[in-house]
C-alpha cells in the first residue's frame, strides 16, 4: 500500500485543483433551469470515471436526472464494494449569506468553501482519487467495485428505489459504501453503523358538526382540543417511555459494549443542553442522551391544532382538531407494524364522544450493521490509518432511506464512511469541507479497498 | 289592568307598523360609515320615549355612540325599575343570504324578520308599547322606570361601564330589567336568573431557542405539544371534573328545586346531540347536560397550535407550543381567584423541561338572583299573564357581562326578560322575532311593571 499512499500524498495539490472543477458545475437538481447543468456534472463525473480506470462507464437514463454507473471487476475472488454517492447539490439561497460564491469552491483556514463540497461531490471524489492511486500505481484495485452515483438525493431520489430493483442482479456486491455523512466531532473521526427509522401520522378528531359557542355549549359535549391532549398524553409514560402496548416488542436491546464505547465519547451534555437552549434535557429513563437519540425509539408530536390560534380570545369549542404525531424507530422495529400497534391503540384509547381518524404518511425502515460487522471494522481499520486515530462507532439519530433500500432489495450491509463535520453547513450557505478530512479520506479510502480485499466474500475475517 | 291590556290588544297592528319604521333604521354600531344611522336611531328612541310619557329624555354622549336615557319617576313609594336594552344592531354581511332585505322589515310565517328585530329593537319596543298603554290609559306607570339604552352593545359596550360607574346614584333602582334574550323554547316562556362568568388564558411553552429535527434530536429534549398535551390533560380528570385545586371550593351548588325544576323541561338529549352532530354527549358526572351547561363551571381548551401544521409530513420538534383556555365560572366562583389558582397548578404541574409563560387575556364574573327573588317570580307571574303559560326558570351558560356590571357597581339583581327564540338568527342572516311572542310581551311587560308595583321596596312580596 505505501506506493498508493505515497501517490495520493505526490498528487493532494492537483487532487484539490481537480476537485475544485468539479465544485464549479452548479448541479442543483431542485431547479428546472439547472437541468443542463446537472447533465453536464454527470457527463464530468462519468468522464473522470473513465479516466482514473473504471469500467463500463454510462449515464442510466431515468425520468428524472441520470445515474451514472461504473464499475471495475478484476479482482477475482475479492469482496464487490457497491459505492453509492450522488453528484446533485442544494441550492444556494440564501446566496448573500454566502462569503465566496459557492460555485468557485474557495481556500479558508484550511477549508474548502463550495457547495457539493461535503454534500457530496467532495466525498464522492474523495473515493475517485483513492481508485486513481491504485489504478496509476498497480494497474488495479484490491477488490471489485460497483459505483453508482445519482442526481436526485437533494430532491427526494424518487427513481433511485426503481433503478435499484430494475438492476438487483447487476448490482450484486458484498458491502455498500457511501461517504455522505459528518464524523462524530472535529478530531473525532467515526463510522455510523446505525439510523432510525420512521413512521408518521395524521390525527385528525372531530367532536360536533360545527364550532360551539364556549358559553351556550360548554359543559354538554367533549372538546376535540383537550380529547386530542389526552390522547397524545397517553403516549407516553412520566419516565418518556411509549406507551403503545407492544411496541417495544421488538427492539433489539444496546449491546454492553456499545454503551461503554459510546460513554467514551467526548460528549458534554451541558454544552449540548445550552447550545439547543432547553431549560433541561429530557428523554427515556434509564438511557443516556447520545443513547436516546441513536438507539432508541421516540413518540414526537411535531404539529398540533385546533380551535382559535390567532391574537386575543375567541369563546369557540373547536369542531375538529389535528395533530401531526411520528416515532423513530430502531432495529429491529417494523414501520408496519408500529403502525398498526399504534392505530389500535388510538382506537382503544379514544373516547366515543368524537371521531377519530388516523393517516398514515410515510415511513422508513430503521437500519443497523452491527459494529463488529467485519466489514464495519475493515472500515475502522481504514480510518485509523487514514486520520492516525482510532474511529468511534456510532449511529444517529436520522434516517438515510438508501441505506434500508439496499438492505432490503439488494440484502446487502452498509458502511457510511464519511469524513465530513458536524458544522459543514450541508444545507446552508458557506458548505465546507476540512483539507485534511479530505486528504485523510482518500488515503482512508485507498485502505478501506484493501482492508475489504481481505475479507472472506461471506463476510468472515 | 284590563284597560292597558284592551289599548295592547286594540293596537296591535299600529304597534307593527310603529316597530317596522324602527327596524327600518341601520344603527350598526360596527361600520363607521352607519355613524350618522347610529346617531338617528339614537334620535328616534329617545323621540319615542318621549312621545309615550318618559321624562329627562336625553342623549348621554360617550366617546362612541351616545347612550338615550330616559326615566319617569311619578310612582311615589314603589319600587323602581332601570330597564337597559340597546339601539344599535349586528352587520348584516353576508347580505345574499338575507331572503328580505335585512332593514324592510318583512312578515312571513307570523314573524317579523329583519336585523335588530330580536336582539335587541323589538325587545325594547315591547316595553316602549307596555309603557305607552299604561301612560294612555291610567296617565301613569305603577312602578318608576329608568332607561338606559346603549349603542355600543355590539362592539364591546366599551362605555357603557364608565356611564354607570359615572351616574351611579342617578341609576339607583331596585331591579333591572333586560329583554335581549331568547326564550328556552319556542312556545315555552322563561326567567333566565343565572349566567356563567368566564376567565380566559394563553399559555406559551418553549422547549428550545429553535425548532429541532427529530431525527438528529428526537430523544434528547422535551417536546413542546407533548408537555402541552400533558398539562391540558391534568385539567380534567375522566369524569370530567375539573383538578384544578380549590376550583370548585366557592361552586355553589344547585338548589334541589332547581334541579327538578330542570327536570320538567322538555330537553330532548338525542334530539339535542343529533343537532350538534356529536357521537356522544360528555360533560362533568353527576349532572345533567342543562344542569352542567348552566350551572356547572367549564374548562375548554379553545385553540392550540404548535409545529408543522400544514399539508403533509415535516419531522420537527417544535421549539414552541401555545394553547388558549378558559373556564366557565358559575356562583360564586371569581374569576381572579380562579385565575391565581389556575396559574399556581399550571405552575407545579409543569415540568422543568420547558418555559412556561400563562397569560390572562380578559374576563367576567358569573351573575345569578336566586329563582325565588321577588323580582324574578314577579317577571314569572308577568310572563304567565302575558303567554297564558307557566314560565319555566332556567339559567343559561353564556356571559352577559352588562348583568355582571349592574350587580357590582349598583348592587342591583336583574331580571332576564327574554322573548326571543333560540333559532332566532340574532347575528346571522335572517334575524327574526315571533309576532305572537312581540305581542305577548307587551302584555306581559305591561304586567311586569303591575307585578313590580307590588313588591316592598326592599324585597319583600
């Protein structure tokens, strides 16, 4: 391996200089009028593929922006990596916040300002520079490879799911790859293994026909605003456990050592609290903060209304009132499932004085690679000798819904490698990526080739 | 009396034709641009009164829309009546849904449809008529009589209390009479002797400085709907009695002769729900729905709002939650007492978690003179005489603050002498009054003041 890093450390200037022409291409899938120019960043991307030695290069058309794939399948007998990553980015607004323009990706403090710098074309190319050092210094990669990259992420990858089942069989890898999320903290290089899942509902209560006169009607009949609070009230316990018989049926415990690596982190709950300004933290008894968020489920209410919200009073008993209400889920909850738990329990709670209606709306399944998955650790192994630091496992406490796609259609785990930080602004004006995350990410990446070229294809070390 | 009730039953037809030039006036106290019509109308009364035999007839300027006063003092050693109505009426938008013009007073069906024939210019001229029959045929009233007629009842009497407060000893009586109420049912004449009070809240709850995704943090932090489901919910308990500590310590309880008295009353319950389009009726255990509509305090959750509110899904965790509430008082609750006990369990039972902020918005005491007052069975024998029918005692659940005002400021009970109906449309389009019930009324205001006459002044029958 030292030739390839050897190379990758010769080539980090022309490396920065390339990846700076990638940044310029504005791919902003979310505007009509960036059409051409999402085309012209796949036809780059598909380019520099077929420069740095990638095989069977092609743009997959879709109705929507193209995918491009590539592959390299020389490795006979070595692991297949399926790498994902998309080359679309958000939009710039609000562009006067930006403090360079963010299609002319710029240097500061040891940072690249761009948008797509870390979100993702920067860590997309961060894997193009790492196949590169191979291909020039060995002719070859360590293992198989299978990339597809696509244009629709920032805009919800609504052909993604298609594309994947249209091509089960020619994507058939060992490991999916994707770099396309923070590391724990600056200096604190990590691999995610874990998401959470979601399901989420639309309550909506109806009491009487029309709204009531508080004064002539109250007393006589039920109020869907407070009917509605105690429903929601119900949810939960005093100790922020859910309530909805069954549903922790299935979820599958922390394991012992999780709790002890995660309680070595260097998390400081009062500089969390403050930073959220909550006059105190509150989750699930028992379970630490980091543990709540990453590994266990919630009930939220993320909207409620009903009744009279503008300025002054108004006397009205509501006719209807509505709340927004979803959990996320963990290994190993079924969103369907949950779904079906919670809608009876609704129903069973609810009192015969008002209607209730109960929308399901979307949903995703929660995912795990365990962390002492071998390919979870090649990729521990990987980052510590691209950053020098032995990485921290952990999960979050979000969904990324590719990641249970891949589980579910193609059966395949996944390793989320990234390199970027928690304040890289991905959706915000002034994106960045770290210079040196970038740099240790390639070298992290050549390793990660190899580090999976030594695993057994059935997963074995 | 037969003389007075000859001239009423004689004049009937003028009597419509008189009350229909009255109708004909646009005195909506809401629309500036009906200033000058407000202004006429105030002319036309007091032109009136004058001509039926009232003295000290004069327009008591305010700052909005002047007050018409007017007394007759002759009956020396009888009580005295301050009888209050008002001259100005409701908008009449939307004005397509009027089937004749809101202000040419039309008769269909018996009655006499246009704005301000119920609430409240009919009710006013029904005493003008009662009076003016007394004065041409005896020369004189049997009891004294002072009237207050605002017109400013429809946008909030904002000057109504400085003119009492102002002219308290000028008011002094020793009853007030008001007709700006619907009877309990067509054909079933009553005494309404009891209203509720009311304090009304906002409560504002922050969990953080800003909205959160419930991905990323869900766990970790109190939810703002969630605490406010959780507070609304500690309001009541399942029987439907309030939890608010001391709430009901000064609730006076319902006599036995009033509740069987309710009893009696032709209240059908399905009839009632099927109106309102409830699945079921609710309300506090151990009463009836008229006896906790009229007679039992409320606590309502009038509107509340927090989060993602609109179409679809949003994954939030709303850094503010808000609810507005009130609570219906009945004797001999008061609202500022109930106001600091609400605000002192709103305290200890909100958790630590979130900034809580309860705001008092506005408020009212609740009013009642016993069913067996003098004056109260008086007005029962006077409507007897006046309907041919035994009149049943009810209180109602609404607020009429102006009742609240003269039992504190002039020590007065008040007499609700109401010949309206509850389908009446007083606000909406298509106001109305029973031609029967106007002609009723005069007999039996004529009668009141006859049954006034004969009550000692301090009470006594």
């Amino acid at each position: 391996m030292n030739n390839v890093i050897d190379f990758i450390n010769t080539n980090r200037d022309r490396y920065l200089e390339e990846l700076k022409e990638y940044l310029a291409i504005p791919s902003i899938s979310a505007l009509p009028e960036h059409a051409a120019d999402v085309r012209r960043c796949a036809e780059w991307t598909a380019a520099e593929m077929t420069r740095i030695g990638m095989q069977n290069v092609r743009l997959e058309e879709t109705p929507g922006h193209p995918i491009v794939y590539g592959d390299w399948l020389g490795a006979e007998g070595a692991p297949t990596i399926l790498f994902y990553g998309h080359y679309d980015v958000q939009p710039v607004d609000p562009l006067e916040l930006w403090e360079s323009p963010p299609f002319e990706a710029t240097i500061r403090d040891g940072e690249i300002y761009a948008r797509g710098s870390a979100d993702d074309k920067g860590q997309v190319f961060m894997h193009f520079k790492a196949i590169e050092a191979h291909m020039k210094q060995n002719g070859k990669l360590p293992v198989n490879m299978k990339i597809i990259l696509e244009g629709e992420e920032e805009v919800g990858s609504a052909n993604l799911d298609n594309y994947i089942k249209d091509n089960k069989d020619a994507l058939g890898a060992d490991v999916v790859v994707i770099s396309d999320s923070p590391m724990f903290d600056r200096g604190i290089p990590s691999i995610c293994y874990g998401l959470r899942g979601l399901v989420y509902f639309q309550i909506d209560l109806r009491g009487t026909k029309s709204d009531l006169h508080s004064g002539s009607f109250g007393g006589a009949v039920a109020n869907p605003n407070m009917v509605l609070a105690q429903i929601l009230s119900q949810m939960k316990d005093k100790g922020g456990r859910i309530r909805i018989p069954g549903f922790y049926d299935e979820v599958k415990e922390l394991r012992e050592e999780e709790r002890a690596e995660w309680k070595k982190l260097p998390f400081n709950e009062t500089r969390y609290r403050k930073e959220l300004g909550a006059p105190k933290l509150f989750g699930e008894s028992g379970y630490s903060t980091l543990e709540r968020v990453w590994a266990r489920p919630t009930f939220e209410v993320n909207g409620i209304l009903g009744g009279f919200t503008g300025d002054g009073a108004k006397t009205v008993i509501p006719a209807v009132a509505m709340a927004k209400v979803s959990m996320r889920l963990v290994p190993n909850q079924d969103p369907d499932k949950i779904a079906e738990l919670f809608e009876s329990y609704v129903k069973k709670i609810a009192p015969k004085t008002v209607e209730v209606k109960v929308t399901r709306m979307h949903g995703g399944k929660p995912w795990m690679t365990e962390f002492d998955n071998p390919f979870v650790q090649a990729a521990g192994r990987a980052i510590e000798k691209g950053f020098g630091k032995t990485p921290v496992f952990n999960r979050e406490g979000g969904s990324i819904p590719v990641v249970a796609t891949f589980q579910e259609i193609l059966g395949l785990p996944s390793v989320l490698f990234g390199v970027g930080l928690p304040d890289e602004n991905a959706h915000a004006p002034n994106e960045k990526l770290d210079l040196n995350n970038f740099h240790g990410g390639v070298i992290a990446s050549a390793y990660l080739y190899d580090e999976v070229a030594g695993i057994n294809k059935d997963g074995g070390g």
